[in-house]
C-alpha cells in the first residue's frame, strides 16, 4: 500500500464511534442474528488484585470483572463500587443483559461488550511466548517500541513536530516508558492514580492526567490505555488526537476483543493484553492489529 493512500490520523480518526454507547450498539447489531449459545454466561467474576510485575515498577491495584461464555470480555479500573451482583444473570444471554442496562457500572458494561464483540471481531495477528515472567514483560515492552516504531514510518519523518518522534503514554508503566526512551523517542508520561503521580518510571517523570491533552496535542504518537473507555474519557482524547494529527495506539487490556472496531473507526495500532493471565507461568499471546489504510 503506498503512503499516499495511508490516512493520517486528523482524516482517519471517529473519535464519536468511542463512546460506550457507540460501541453497545455495533456489538449488538452485529451479533443480532446470532444464536444465544455462545453468549450465554457461565460465569461473572470480579477480582480485586495488587500487581508489580518487576521490581522498580510500579504497585497498582485493580478491580477487574471478567464476563465468559464460550470467550471472555475483560475490563478494569482502579475504583469500583463493591456491589453484590444478581445471581441470575448467569446462564442467560449476554446479549440481553446488556440491552436491559441489567450492569452495575461501566466495568461491567464494558466486559459484556467485550465478550459480545469477541464472538464476531477478527482477531488480530498473534505473537506467542513462552518464557519466564521477566522475559515477557521485557519482550511485551519492546514489542509496544517495534510497533511505535511501524506506525510512525508510516506517518513519515516529514510529519513529526520537532526533532525527534515524542511519544505520550496515558498510562504509565515502567517497562515500557524505558523502552520507548532508550530506542531514542521522546517520551513523556501521565497517570490518574496519584500514588503514581510525581514518579519517576523508566527514566520518564510521570504526570497528571489533567497534562493529556496538551501532550497528546504536541506528541506525534499517543499510547493510551483501555481503562479510558471505563472514566469514559476515550472520546475526548481522540478528538484531541484527530485535531492535532497524533497517531494512536491503545493497550487493550481493558477490551481485549476491540482491536477491529479500534483500527476499523481509525486508531493506528491495538495491543491487546492477555493481563493477569500474562504473569501466569507457560505460554501467553498477544494480539495486534494494524490500521489498513
């Protein structure tokens, strides 16, 4: 594909098709005419977990649900209200618990649309590894550099806005600031949870959030988080992208089944991450998907 049909991201950018409203209603159109077998609920968990993959990261704390039928949607977030959940949603179809509003919050709702769309979304391209826990957080750190790396040839050196490509993460981990950093990228860093905030990660300071649009707006890429969909914060962020022309990627965590819908509505790149289960001893996968065109 020549770059001169590649869209820079201020052509190629909805950031409208990111609210969970949007999103709510391409899963369910898409998979209306679908038998309810595969979306019926054999289980609803909520984990409640403190991680640090390495040491010198960062200690973080999660609420995660994770909604499984025949798949799984994830979503997480640093807060959440512990809430007991109806025990009879379990055993009906996915589907109609989220055309009801029958969730607590917007983990909840993001983890049945994640499973839903799981059903139906192409999966991305697959990277498997089998090595130990440090070997995987150090290989996942520099396959988000490789695929800076692809996105930004695309976008082509004339394109950047200074002398070297800045890179902003929403999000901060470590790893893979440092990454980023020592391959040469300017990196700059913004977090919500204020344990973090103030830090040094990966040689990067990290920042409040409150800082994201000015740096997504001066960055020529931006790395953002998929727990923006939960504080519903997404939409806005793309917009800033889109009218400063900053490429896009999201670490799909938070979402894991979404990368067709993100590349598909003009985000640059997708990872999704297979975490927790990543720091699980034995094999793991991680998928990537790339804009087309």
């Amino acid at each position: 594909m020549s770059e001169k049909r590649f869209r820079q991201p201020r052509r190629a950018l909805l950031p409208h098709a990111f609210t969970l409203e949007a999103l709510q209603h391409w899963a369910l159109d898409r998979t209306s005419r679908l038998a309810a077998d595969r979306f019926r609920l054999t289980a609803f968990w909520d984990v409640d977990y403190i991680r640090q993959q390495v040491p010198g990261e960062r200690k973080a704390r999660y609420t995660m649900r994770l909604a499984q039928a025949e798949g799984y949607g994830v979503a997480l977030d640093h807060r959440a209200p512990r809430q007991a959940r109806d025990p009879n949603l379990i055993g009906e179809d996915s589907r109609h618990i989220l055309n009801e509003g029958r969730f607590r919050d917007n983990i909840d709702r993001i983890a049945l649309i994640d499973l839903i769309v799981g059903e139906v979304a192409a999966q991305g391209r697959e990277v498997r590894f089998n090595q130990t826990l440090r070997n995987k957080y150090s290989f996942r750190s520099g396959l988000f550099t490789d695929e800076a790396a692809f996105v930004l040839r695309r976008k082509s050196a004339r394109g950047y806005k200074g002398k070297r490509p800045h890179i902003h993460v929403a999000g901060a981990t470590a790893g893979i600031l440092n990454a980023l950093r020592v391959n040469g990228f300017k990196v700059t860093a913004t977090d919500l949870s204020p344990d973090v905030i103030g830090q040094n990660l990966g040689g990067v300071t990290v920042c409040d959030a409150v800082e994201n649009c000015d740096s997504i707006a001066t960055a020529d890429l931006t790395i953002i988080t998929g727990m923006t969909l939960s504080n519903e914060t997404l939409p806005s962020l793309l917009e800033t992208a889109k009218t400063a022309n900053t490429s896009t990627m999201i670490w799909a965590v938070t979402g894991r089944n979404l990368g067709q819908y993100y590349t598909e509505h003009g985000v640059d790149c997708v990872i999704s991450d297979p975490s927790p289960f990543f720091q699980l001893p034995g094999p793991a996968s991680i998928r990537v998907w790339r804009r087309e065109a």
